[in-house]
C-alpha cells in the first residue's frame, strides 16, 4: 500500500509564492510528481537523501535547479518545501 503525500503549510506557502504564477514549472511539478506516486526514484527525479541541517529529509528535481524537500513517515510521505536549490538549501 503506498502512502499519502500530505503538504506542509510551509511547502503550500513556497509553491503559492514560487511555483504557481509559473504555468511551465506547475506542469514540471505535476508531471514530476505522477512519476514519484508511480515509485520513480532515479532519472529524472534523481531522488537523494540530504545531509546537514536537513538531515533526514530527501529531495527529488522538478528542474535542473527546482527541488522538492520531503520527509517519510509511517502514515505518510510529508513535501515540507518547493524552490530553487538556493532557495531550499540555503534559503
């Protein structure tokens, strides 16, 4: 049985300010996320674990530069924040 995304009130607050006014990124990231429902985890999500202060966490690529940071949970997989790479990772 695979498990439910849930969305973090900071991933709906990044996607609404970075990702939504961009028709072209919000296609990527439907047709990105259809590709991880289906258990995709390599090319072109090249999905990772992270390292550092978000130890724990994973992400997969929507573009070159866009990621999703997202956690796993028993009950649920948790997308806790959208952006650019700067945005995600140093942001």
């Amino acid at each position: 049985m695979r498990r439910p995304i849930d969305l973090h009130r900071s991933f709906v607050k990044s996607y609404a300010k970075r990702i939504a006014k961009n028709q072209k990124l919000v296609a990527q990231y439907e047709t990105r996320v259809e590709l991880f429902v289906e258990g995709v985890r390599n090319a072109p999500l090249n999905d990772h674990p992270l390292a550092g202060n978000l130890d724990g966490k994973r992400a997969f690529s929507i573009t070159a530069d866009v990621r999703v940071i997202y956690i796993e949970t028993n009950d649920a997989i948790v997308f806790v924040d959208i952006g650019t790479h700067a945005q995600v990772y140093d942001g």
